[in-house]
C-alpha cells in the first residue's frame, strides 16, 4: 500500500518519534510510506466560497501548502493522521489538512485510515479521536486503529514497538 501520514505537530518532537516507529513497521512489511509535516506548513482553513465545486472543478483558489498535501490525498491507500494533543482536541494544523479535502471530498484511493495522538498527561483523548472519525467517516474510510501515547510512554521502546508493531500488520 502507499500510505500517506500527516504529521499536525508543530515540532519535531512526540508525535515524530511515533510516526517514525510506524514508518518503520509498515516498510518492514513492505508498504510505501510518505510524511507530510503539515504542520510545519502553511495552511489555511476552508474559505467555505466554493470556489472549487463550481468554477474551480475540484481545485481549491487557495495556493498555499495544502497544494503539496492534495497529491498524496489522491495517491495514497490509507491515510494516517498524527498530532499531539492540544487542548484535548487535534492540532488546528491538522484540523486545516484535514478539512482542506473539502475540494475532492475524499481521498481518491484510500479505504483506511489510522490515529497517532501524543499527549503530556493520560486520557485526553476523546476529543481528538471524535473529531477524527467524524472526518474520516465523511471521507468513506475504515478507521483502522487508533494509538495514544502519554507522558512517559512518549518516545518509551514499549510504545515504539507497539505502534511498529501496529505498522506490520497492515
Ligand atoms: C498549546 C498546547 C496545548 C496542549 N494541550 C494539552 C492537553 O490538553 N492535554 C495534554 O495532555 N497535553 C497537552 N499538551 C502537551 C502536548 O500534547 C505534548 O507535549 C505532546 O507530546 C507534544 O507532541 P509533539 O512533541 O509532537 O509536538 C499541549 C501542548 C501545547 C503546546
């Protein structure tokens, strides 16, 4: 499979360390992985002005770094979001990467989807993982798992081995 991973955190930090350890178990098991560190880029929220269903035909009037997310929406067999937590909710980021579909609806190819959250604190997650599958619902995708790590379980060989583990079996 081609897996396209979104990366909402700001930083190189919690939320790197776990998609580099799902990067690793699905290339292990043969799969294609690109990251996409949105955020790190520049994207803006939906202007909501249709531009693209009507004279626009699929194509956002926005020209800002959701153009280098757009082709992976399109590429990609599954889609996995990874964000830390912010407020107990996903990165605004993410939020924007997530909505800026919008254009196309849904990924072209993809069927599945998966959920990387990193927090400081245990259990803040019910947010994040709502808002999560009410995307990837609207998207048509199957939410194949979700896997959090808190406080200490950042970056920990247990948590690493989990989500590669996680990765493998795809
Ligand atoms: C603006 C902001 C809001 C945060 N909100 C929460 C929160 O609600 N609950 C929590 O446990 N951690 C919260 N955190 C901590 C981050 O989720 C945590 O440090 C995470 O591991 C950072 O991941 P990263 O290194 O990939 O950016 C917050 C951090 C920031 C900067």
């Amino acid at each position: 499979m081609k897996i396209a991973v979104l990366n909402g955190s700001p930083k190189v930090g919690n939320t790197a360390a776990m998609i580099n350890a799902f990067k690793e178990g699905a290339e292990a098991a043969g799969h294609e992985v690109c990251v996409l560190h949105v955020g790190k880029m520049k994207i803006n929220g939906c202007l909501a002005c249709e531009y693209c269903h009507g004279k626009g035909e699929g194509k956002c009037i926005q020209k800002d770094d959701m153009e280098q997310v757009m082709p992976a929406y399109k590429d990609a067999d599954m889609i996995v979001y990874g964000s830390p937590i912010y407020y107990s909710n996903l990165t605004a980021q993410l939020s924007a990467a997530m909505q800026r579909i919008y254009p196309i609806g849904k990924p072209a190819k993809a069927t599945k989807a998966a959920l990387l959250l990193s927090s400081a604190a245990p259990g803040p997650y019910t947010g994040a993982i709502s808002a999560y599958q009410a995307a990837v619902g609207f998207m048509g995708l199957e939410d194949v798992g979700v896997i959090c790590a808190a406080g200490e379980e950042n970056g920990s060989a247990a948590k690493m081995e989990e989500i590669r583990a996680f990765a493998k079996a795809l």
